[in-house]
C-alpha cells in the first residue's frame, strides 16, 4: 500500500510531528534501511517477556520470564548481526554498539525479573474488554477525524471506581503524553467505557510513573492532529528537523541534513 494510504498509528504521527518528517520521508518512501539499535532489541524482548507473564494470568515464575527475555533479545540481536556485523556502525549512545548489545542483554534481564517483583506488590487486575479479549498488547482499529489509525495496547488495568488504566510499557526515556490519549480515546470508541488516568510502567526505574489524567483528553483534540498528519503525507510535504536527535535517528546515514 502507498504511504499516502497507509493506515496511520501513533508512531508515525509522532515520527512526522515531532521528530522529522524527513525521516518519516525516508524510511517510509525512500525505504533506506535504518541502522540496527540495541535499545529497540531490548524493548521488543522486554515487551515480550511482560506479555507473556501478563497473559499467564501472572503465574509464569520469575525465572521463566527472564530466560524468555534473553532468549527473544539474543534471537533479534543475532538476526540483526547477520544484516549488519560491523558493530561499530549500530546506533548507541555513550558505548560502542558491541558494549551496548552486551550490556542490554544483563539490563533487561534484572528489569524482567524487577517486573515479576513489583507485580507482585502491584496486583491491579488487567482489564478484559466485553467481548473477553485480555487487555494486554490489545490491537485497535479506529477511525479518528477520517484517518484509520491502529495500535497495540500494552496493558490495560481495571482502575479506580470500574474505569481503565492504560499503561505503556517503557524501557526508554520518551515519554509521550499523546500516544496515552489516543489510547484513551480509542478505547471508549470502541467499548464505550470510561478511561480517566493512564501511566508508564518505567523499566529504568523498576516502577510506574504518577498517573496521567486524561479525562479532559478529547476525541476531537487527538483527531485534529491525524488528520494534519494525514494532510500533510499526502501532500507529500517532508520537512528535514536537524537538530540534536539526528544522533539517535536510525536513516541519518542516508541524509544531507544530518546535523
Ligand atoms: S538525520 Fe536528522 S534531519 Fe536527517 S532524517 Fe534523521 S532526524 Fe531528520
């Protein structure tokens, strides 16, 4: 399908809006082929090991979801490694890119377990939408301000007074505020319940971050902002945003703006 009518999800929202839409431009026209990360390995089997646990009804052991952390990490690292074997030129920031696989393989792991732990001491229940489906990694479709956007759900908690909780799992630093109110929002479309707090569960800091209040986040306020988004890809209007990021951005080494 043509970019122009691509279904649209946060993460690329937030790649043309806030980031640089060059690169946006890039990845998703041009096809450069980004430049492998450790961090974005770590965060896909950190993901995977918590939804398992998750959907175990949290009866995995603590031991089973950190072997299933290394395992899924060691399984994307090496897959990338055969694109890519030059370790110096993956992405990473303060190591060189061979310290930054080592080192995330140890880090995800005591992040996997510390998870099992705080569960353990934060038992709130993981919602279960009306047609039975467990709120973990849930995929939504919804159309907001004429633009179909999708995503994945990390979790949903049942939270005070009957409400949902979103929650985003994180084991980066960004943190984004919208990304929460669309997932709000795409929630009481589809199932027509309330959703008036959400959080980050921040695996740095082995905790989950104060909650975000979303009850004044509207439909209209999330479907404005597609609906520019959505304009502007298919005007094909790809405005380069150089600045201190170019250093983190995966296709910088197919860019003359690189700052
Ligand atoms: S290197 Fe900088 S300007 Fe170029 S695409 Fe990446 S973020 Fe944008």
């Amino acid at each position: 399908m043509s970019v122009e009518n691509q279904i649209r999800s946060v993460t690329q929202l937030l790649q043309y809006d806030e980031q640089c839409a060059w690169r946006y431009y890039l990845q998703r026209v041009e096809g450069v082929t980004p430049r492998p990360a450790a961090w974005s390995h770590h965060g896909t089997a950190f993901h995977s090991a918590v939804e398992a646990y998750e959907r175990s009804g949290r009866t995995m052991t603590e031991e089973a979801v950190v072997q299933l952390f290394a395992d899924q990490y060691s399984l994307l690292v090496n897959e990338a490694l055969v694109e890519e074997p030059d370790t110096d030129r993956w992405l990473a920031a303060g190591y060189t890119g061979g310290e930054d696989i080592e080192r995330r393989y140890f880090l995800g792991m005591v992040q996997a377990a510390h998870y099992v732990k705080w569960r353990g001491e934060h038992p709130a229940k993981t919602w279960v939408t009306p047609d039975d489906e467990t709120g973990v990694e849930l995929y939504f479709e919804v159309e907001l301000g004429g633009v179909a956007v999708r995503g994945y759900i990390d979790h949903l908690l049942v939270d005070e007074g009957g409400s949902v909780r979103v929650r985003d799992w994180k084991t980066g630093s960004m943190k984004n505020r919208f990304q929460l109110q669309t997932y709000a929002v795409a929630i009481r479309k589809l199932y027509d319940v309330e959703v008036n707090r959400a959080d980050w569960y921040l695996a740095k800091d082995g905790r989950s971050s104060r909650p975000v209040k979303l009850d004044e986040s509207t439909e209209d306020m999330v479907a404005e902002r597609f609906a520019a988004m959505d304009a502007g890809v298919k005007r094909g209007d790809f405005p380069a945003n150089p600045s201190y990021s170019c250093r983190f951005c995966d296709v910088s080494h197919a860019c003359f703006f690189k700052k």
